[in-house]
C-alpha cells in the first residue's frame, strides 16, 4: 500500500511541472508526511488546467458515510497473493467502490516521494522512496470522487492512489505492492475522461526500479501528526548504491522549515 507520502516543492514548480495554475494558493502547505484526511494537491479530470486540493481518501459519491480509502487495488480481488509476475485482470474496473472513478474520474497526485515499510513491521522500519536524477516533483496514479454529507450538506472531494505488485526495489523494502507512477508523457491522457478504458489499465504496470532507490528513516513517521524535513533524514545506506544526495539533502537547500 501507499499509506503516506511527501509534498514539499513549490506551488511555482508545481505549476509548471504539470502545466497548471493554482487558483486558491493558500491552501498548499508543504507536507512530509501526508496522511489520510489531509487535504493534498492534485490535477483531477474535471479541471485540467488547475491544481486542486482534494481530500486524501476515497469517498464514493453513493456512499452513506465518509470512508477514507486511502489506495485501490489496480487487481481489484484479483492477485490475492500479491505475486509481482502477476499480469493478469485488472479488476479494480468492476469493483463497486472504483469501477466509477477508474472510468472517468482519474487524478495526478502530486508527490516528491513517498514512504514505505516492509510487509511485516510497515512504517516500524520506515524507507523514503524516491525517483533518481532529482525528478521531482512526479505524478502518483489516482482516483477521485465527490462526496456530500446529507447532514450537513458539506461537499467532500477525496481521493486514492492506485497500487500494482511490488517492483524488485519495494521488494527489496520487504513491501507486496507499489504506488502506480505515472511517465510524464502517460499524464494528460490518465485525466482525460474520454480515454478508452483498456488504455487506461495499460499504464497500471510498477514503474520501473532502475528509475527509482530508497533509503531508511526514523520510525517517527508512523505519527501522522509529525512533520519537518527532519523526517525525511536517512539512518542508514540506500537500498541501490548511488552517489547523489538524498531528497533529504535537497529539501534541506531548499530551505523548507521543520
């Protein structure tokens, strides 16, 4: 799963990066830890020129209480055993909660990296993961939906990244599935509505983990509360030998404020 991730590029970057602008501005705010509930940017389907600030998990519209699907399974009930040489159904195109948004409510979830733990121990034993080359900020494969509260008439848009079996570097994180990263040429078609829907589950494959490396962090991360670059410092090697600076190191020039 994709239980936490990192946002800390700036409104600027972002709006270049994925050719938007920000009309409400004052509602990013840096994030090194974003978890469930929180409100996070996207580019979502309904607007493709704006960046937008969805709710970080899923509610589907039919819903009769607020849910916080935080990811969906690209195999749906398929791959229960979670094999990586799986390539068989997609089934997240019939399941009840996403067959919907999978459909025509897609999303890019802005993210400079995310976290993740092994299987067993999870954010226990807590890895940053990250593109190599400084490719940042990137875009997480997502789903979105809208909400309304019959109670208070409060309209909530939220939204859940779509995981695939584990790449080797999750596995050698000790972790069973991977976030689905978009190639920035895959962006603007997974945010069209129209996009034929075998094309869509084509680009539900694990990136490519040449493109990609970890290292260990402190375990304080599992509070989602707890937020700062510190976070992000490494307490120990990388999981692929290399000789950049972590994202730690960039954030930290960057000037971002614990």
């Amino acid at each position: 799963m994709c239980g936490r991730y990192i946002t800390v590029s700036k409104i600027k970057t972002i709006e270049k990066r994925f050719n938007v602008t920000a009309p409400q501005p004052e509602l990013y705010t840096p994030n090194t830890n974003v978890s469930h509930g929180e409100r996070a940017p996207v580019v979502a389907s309904d607007k493709p020129g704006e960046l937008q600030f969805f709710q970080f998990g899923f509610t589907p519209f039919w819903a009769q209480k607020q849910f916080y699907m935080i990811n969906a399974r690209a195999e749906g009930d398929y791959n229960k055993e979670d094999d990586p040489a799986f390539t068989g159904t997609r089934g997240i195109i019939n399941k009840p909660m996403f067959r919907k948004s999978i459909r025509s409510k897609r999303c890019l979830v802005v993210a400079d990296a995310f976290i993740e733990g092994p299987k067993k121990e999870k954010l226990s034993k807590p890895y940053v993961v990250y593109l190599k080359d400084k490719v940042r900020p990137f875009a997480l494969a997502g789903i979105w939906d809208e909400w309304v509260n019959k109670q208070s008439g409060e309209v909530v848009h939220s939204f859940a990244i779509i995981t695939t079996v584990s790449n080797d570097l999750l596995q050698r994180v000790g972790h069973h599935r991977s976030p689905v990263i978009l190639r920035p040429e895959q962006e603007r078609d997974w945010i069209n509505p129209d996009l034929a829907l075998s094309e869509v589950t084509a680009m539900l494959d694990p990136c490519d983990p040449a493109l990609m490396n970890a290292y260990p962090i402190d375990p304080q991360i599992k509070n989602p509360r707890a937020n700062g670059v510190d976070l992000l410092k490494p307490i120990g090697e990388r999981v692929y030998s290399e000789y950049e600076y972590e994202i730690y190191e960039e954030v930290k020039l960057e000037g971002m404020k614990s």
